[in-house]
C-alpha cells in the first residue's frame, strides 16, 4: 500500500531536510561561498526560503525513528537516554548512569544548534520581503522551536545557560552561566503563548507547526511545570496548572480536532496527513524519509517487553483496577485467555493477545519474541506487507506528535492537581478518551474516583512503593493511570511523566521488582527463559538497577564544562554528579 502521489514541494522537501538536519548548523551559512550560492547574506529574500530553513528543525522531533534506526520514543532523547517502567530493552538492561561521562554521548550541542538557528531566523526574519501575516506566522514558528528547546533541555538538565540572540563564535555571550531553570521555563510559557498568538491557525494541515501546535506544547510545558514545583519544591504550582487549563481549553473548545474512533489508528497508519486527533505528525514517505518500526515489530528479532508493573495498570472494562475488579471480572493471568479477558481493549490491540512469545517459544509465522513475552502489535498495519514492512528502513507508516487525547489528559490532571475537578471536567477531557477506548467512564467529588457508582480505591496506590515519594489521592492516581494506558508507546513521554512526579522509585528493581518481570508463562519451554517462583518471566535474571535522587537530571558534559572554565566561567555541574 503505497502514499496517494505527493504533489505538494514542501511535503518532498520537508522529508529531505529532516534526514540532514543533523548535519547542518547556522555556520554553514556564513561561510564565504562562490556568488552561485546561498549565504548567510543572500539567502533571506523570500518566503519560500524562510520557509524551506523552518523546516530544518522538525527533525528535533524522533517520530519512529530515521531509515534502519527504531523510535519508540516520539521526541528525540539521544541514545539510550530512556529509561521507563512499562517496557525493557531487547538488548540492554538501561542502568542509571553511576558517574559523569568525560565525553558525554548526551551532548546538548544539537539542541543550542537548533536554538542558534532559531536566533537567526528571528534575527533576519524582519528583512524578508513577505506578508505581515507570515512573518508573524513564521516568527512565531521560530520562537515555538525555541521555546520547546529550551523546555527541553530544562526537563534534562534543570539550570541552562540561556540566550535569545543570534552570537557569532567569538562573542563573550557564548559563555554566559546557567541561568536558574524557574527563570528559564517562566521565559518558555511566555514565548510558547507569544508563538501561539502569533502563528496562523493551520499551515500545511498537521505536518508542520501551527496556532494549535504552540497551544499544545504550552499545556505539555505548563502541566509540567506546576508538577515539578509541586512535587520536587514543595512550592504552589496552581499559576502553571490554571495556565495548562487554559492552553487545552483553546484546543478542546476548537471543533476541528476530535478523536479517532480507532485508538489504535494513531500508531499504526500510513497517513496522518489531516487526521482530526493528530495537531502534529511526523510524515514518512517512501523512498525518502523511512523508519524501521513495524520491520522491528514485524521479525523475529527480539522485541522490547512489556513489564508485569504496566501489564497490571490495565483496569478491566467495568473501570476498576485488577486488585479490586473481583474475580467475575478479573480472571487472572494464570492464562493467556484470561489475562486479557474483560480487560481495557487497549490491552489486547497494543501487545498480542492470543499467546506470548519468549526466548525459547517464539510464536506466528515471523517467530515472534520480547524479552518479557509480551509481543508488540501496536504499529502493525495489516494493509502494508511485503519488503516495505519486512525490510529495515523501509516502512513509512506517519508518527503523531502532539495529539488531542494527550491535550485531554492534560486538561484532567490540571484539574484533579488543582483540586477542583467537576464530573463536567472529567467529561469534556478523560472520560472522552476512556469512552474511546471501552471502559467505564470517572465521576468525582473532587478528590476520589469512581466508576460505575464504585468508589476507587486501587491497593497498589498506597502500597509501600508509593509511600517512599508520598501518596496522591485516588483521582490524580487515576489519571495518571490513563496517561500510563493512553500512552503506552510514547516512552520518553512516561518518562517525562515519572520524572515530574517525582516518582523514579518506579525504575528502581530494589524498590519495585515488578518492573523487571514479564507476563506469566508458568514454566518456560527450554532453558533461555527464566521465571521467578510465580512463573513471572525474568526479563534481566541477573541484573538490578537503582534510582538514585540525582538522577532526576542528567550530569552537565563534562567536556562543556571544561570550555567554560577555559573562559573563565563556572558551569555548575547538578548535584551527586
């Protein structure tokens, strides 16, 4: 199954440029070419090179990865910067770093890269021959990217050094301190509100950045921010929350975005091109920007597992949790059939639901395994078979972005964090995305939960895990639950969320031995497969991890930090590196 015919320039050249963008930085345009070729001088003359530059910077968004490399991840985290509770690695058990790295793979150079050429295109933008509307459109294209960088290099490593103007090499503000991350992030939600209100409404339906794009990443960046006040500084965040509110309302009160009547169809299709769920995608396109996904979903090569702690988040279709569900509703995991029996349909369309397959017993014609036996359906498209879906770097099924269901869910926890949400609250936003998926729907008094008229209250969320970093009340936890379910796939997504919540006790073995078994096979068939006395599958027998406080934030490069003290200025590194 192949893409309707691409007239459209932007969408060929949009592709081309996500695949180089790693390779391209501002200096390239100051070099002194021959007169035939752009400089930074001659280039800013029209609005299809503003344009054309803009689309330079999509490629800081992952999607499903580029050609033969995978992402289950949908924004770039570099390497193996990705550490979650719902799924393990096939091919290594991610430790939290012990010690800073003297050259650090996590480099923030590609994200000072992209905020420099965003200075520049702000920097050059008035002096382009275009409409008013434009410019301001793309003006506020510019300031989003920026924006969305730097909230991003706060989510990683807290305190930043931060500029907003375009600096050659030699200027002495190349070296300026960190600044603190409150400061920073205040400076992002009043540049991501300054990009909202100056964007158009829709450019390029929903493959690039739009009004509703930066209203988007204002409630992602909002949300966050009050929660990580909240929770890491014992501080008021309800001025973020209020504002996160506010930047989904813009979007949930707009008719042009409404679900899919198929969850499943925002993971696994060949076009998202104007899908009314999707406010931003990642396009794909044969034989010019491809990815490896459903080829890595689709062969025996061993897939990523889901865990047993994110098996067990699946409540059953009466709304209840497993541990409270009763037992003509949950039936157990003894068996296949019934650990996916009245349980929410999200379940069953994200790993397989008719049998496991592990090391030892693989099943289906492509002898399918995870580490944990729990085998990914998630990006399967039935309707594209062959060499496109087989062969690495040859799939171009679309990625979403940012999306309506995510918007809703930010709208819900806002709410339940401020402590005022209405059962009206909680029908305008998650019970929309819970009706999609076939559960019973939430009503609250504000602070607890119910579903059917049976008031929540989940064991697991007063359980000793959730004591060590504090117990939030049942409808916070229910929330947060739908966000695990919602979005299973999206694992940097479940990290950010861990991280805000100060809850990365989550990722420690000790602490939460849950998160290194898989599903429960009983006895393995041959040896490669190990179980604990339950039958659970061992994902990493012989290996723990720990959590430790400093690993909320990443170190600063220690090779950074050593160009600054070459300057004559002090880069903190964060604490317990």
């Amino acid at each position: 199954m192949k893409k309707s015919n691409i007239k459209s320039r932007f969408l060929l050249l949009f592709a081309v440029a996500a695949t180089s963008m790693t390779a391209v930085s501002c200096t390239d345009y100051l070099q002194d070419d021959p007169a035939d070729k752009f400089t930074n001088d001659n280039f800013w003359q029209s609005e299809d090179n503003v344009r054309t530059f803009s689309w330079l910077n999509y490629d800081t968004f992952y999607g499903y990865g580029n050609g033969t490399t995978i992402g289950l991840s949908f924004f770039y985290y570099h390497g193996s910067d990705y550490r979650v509770d719902d799924n393990l690695s096939a091919f290594t058990f991610y430790q939290m770093p012990i010690t800073a790295a003297t050259t650090n793979t996590y480099s923030w150079n590609e994200y000072y890269t992209l905020i420099r050429r965003c200075n520049l295109m702000l920097e050059k933008l008035p002096t382009v021959n275009m409409s008013p509307d434009k410019k301001n459109h793309y003006t506020g294209v510019a300031k989003f990217f920026r924006a969305y960088t730097y909230y991003r290099l706060v989510q990683k490593f807290g305190d930043v050094p931060y500029t907003d103007k375009y600096l050659a090499q030699g200027d002495a503000e190349v070296y300026a301190p960190a600044k603190p991350r409150a400061e920073i992030m205040d400076k992002v939600i009043a540049e991501l509100q300054e990009a909202a209100d100056l964007m158009l409404p829709a450019d390029d339906k929903n493959v690039t950045a739009n009004k509703y794009t930066a209203y988007a990443a204002l409630s992602n960046a909002c949300l966050y921010e009050g929660t990580y006040r909240k929770y890491h500084l014992g501080q008021d965040g309800s001025s973020y929350l209020n504002k996160a509110k506010a930047a989904s309302l813009v979007i949930m009160n707009n008719p042009a975005y409404k679900l899919n009547a198929d969850w499943k169809g925002l993971y696994n299709s060949v076009e998202l091109l104007g899908n009314t769920e999707v406010i931003l995608a990642k396009r794909y396109l044969t034989n010019v920007l491809m990815h490896s996904l459903q080829n890595y979903t689709n062969t025996s090569t061993i897939q990523y597992g889901l865990t047993k702690w994110a098996a067990d988040s699946y409540v059953t279709t009466n709304g209840l949790p497993i541990q409270q569900a009763g037992n003509s509703q949950y039936l157990g995991d003894n068996t296949v059939t019934n650990t996916f029996t009245n349980r929410d349909p999200r379940f069953g369309k994200t790993v397989n639901p008719a049998n496991y397959g592990y090391k030892g017993k693989p099943f289906g014609t492509t002898a399918l395994v995870s580490m944990s036996g729990y085998v990914f359906e998630l990006y399967n498209n039935p309707a594209t078979t062959g060499p496109d879906v087989t062969t690495g770097g040859r799939n171009y099924t679309d990625a979403p972005l940012f999306t309506l269901s995510e918007v809703y869910l930010n709208y819900a926890e806002a709410c339940a964090e401020l402590g005022t949400a209405t059962n009206n609250d909680l029908d305008i936003s998650i019970n929309k995305v819970r009706a999609r998926a076939g559960i019973a729907t939430l009503t609250t008094n504000g602070t607890n939960a119910s579903a059917g008229g049976v008031a929540i209250n989940d064991p697991r969320r007063t359980s000793a895990l959730e004591q060590i970093s504090g117990v939030v009340n049942p409808l916070i936890w229910e929330v947060r639950r739908e966000r695990q379910i919602e979005f299973m796939s999206w694992t940097t997504l479940r990290q950010a969320d861990i991280y805000r919540w100060k809850k990365g006790d989550y990722l420690d073995t000790s602490k939460n031995p849950d998160v290194n078994l898989g599903a429960r096979i009983g006895t393995p068939v041959g040896s490669q497969t190990v179980v604990d006395g339950n039958g659970y599958v061992k994902i990493y027998p012989a290996s723990t991890r720990n959590f430790e406080a400093k690993h909320y934030l990443m170190n600063i490069p220690t090779n950074d930090i050593d160009l600054y003290k070459a300057q004559g200025v002090t880069l903190k590194q964060n604490p317990g590196w």
